[in-house]
C-alpha cells in the first residue's frame, strides 16, 4: 500500500514547493458534476461546447480549485492540512485534453494558529499560467505517514 507524509509547520520554509501534475479528460468534468451538481453543458455537451467563444469542452473553474485542494492534502503540508481559505483567478480555460500542472510555494509563515500562506499557480502544458492564487491553511503540528485509502471504481453508466 502507497503511504503518504506530510511536513510539519516547523518543517515548512519560505519557498518550499511542490507540483503536482493532471491531465484533464471528459471523466473528470463527469465525475465532478456529478458531486458538484454543476451540469452546465459549457463542460459536459461537446456539440453545445464547440458553439462557444472557446471552440469545446472546458473544465469546471471549481475543479482547478479541487486540484488545488490535493495538491495542499497530498503534498504540501500533507496529511492533516486544514484548508482555511482560497482566491483564485482564472487566467485562461483548461480543456479536455489539457496537461496541467499545479505548483504550491509556501510564501509565509504565521505563528498564530499556525497558519501557512502559499502561492498557488496551475500552468497548462504550454506554460501558460490558468489559474493563480493563494491559499491560507493550518499546518500540521505533528509528523504522519498514513496509508493512502484505496477508492472504489465509480461506474459513470
């Protein structure tokens, strides 16, 4: 079984970062809309999608945020993260097809609550920046490695 660990808020310096990397395909924006229950046909109809000022399917801009969120649970701090707040701006559309990679930078530290700020950028496979942004969470304050849970296979029938 794959183990995950996380790094503590001692552990974290200013400029610590991380990437995490995605390619985006139509099951994704399946898969979220179903959570989400966003079921704008701007993601889900590719005949609809192709009539609009970006030529076809786009990712829901919530589903970068979620990209965003793994990369904060899985990497950086890890484990035992607590998500306080988010801003995001969308930069350009990510579509299917897109490889996109989200990178965390820890830009400060504050002691209170431990909090830790990180810039918060996922760039497509040109390099071109799709969403930047900041994140503000409470770091960790004690060392895991855990088991990563095993998902079940979601049949989208």
């Amino acid at each position: 079984m794959e183990t995950i660990t996380n790094r503590t808020y001692d552990e974290l310096n200013i400029g610590d970062s991380c990437q995490r990397t995605h390619t985006i395909n139509e099951r994704d924006l399946k898969l979220f809309a179903m959570v989400s229950g966003d079921h704008n046909p701007l993601h889900l109809d590719p005949a609809y999608a192709a009539t609009t000022q970006f030529k076809g399917q786009i990712a829901h801009g919530m589903y970068s945020g979620a990209l965003i969120s793994a990369a904060l649970a899985m990497e950086l701090p890890g484990p035992g993260t607590i998500y306080m707040g988010q801003n995001v701006q969308f930069k350009r559309p990510i579509m299917i097809g897109d490889t996109v990679t989200v990178t965390l930078t820890v830009k400060e530290k504050r002691d209170r609550k431990q909090e830790v700020i990180l810039d918060t950028t996922i760039t497509n496979q040109n390099g071109k920046a799709v969403v930047t942004g900041e994140a503000i969470v409470i770091a960790p304050a004690e060392k895991l490695t855990i088991d990563m849970p095993e998902l079940t296979e979601i049949s989208l029938g």
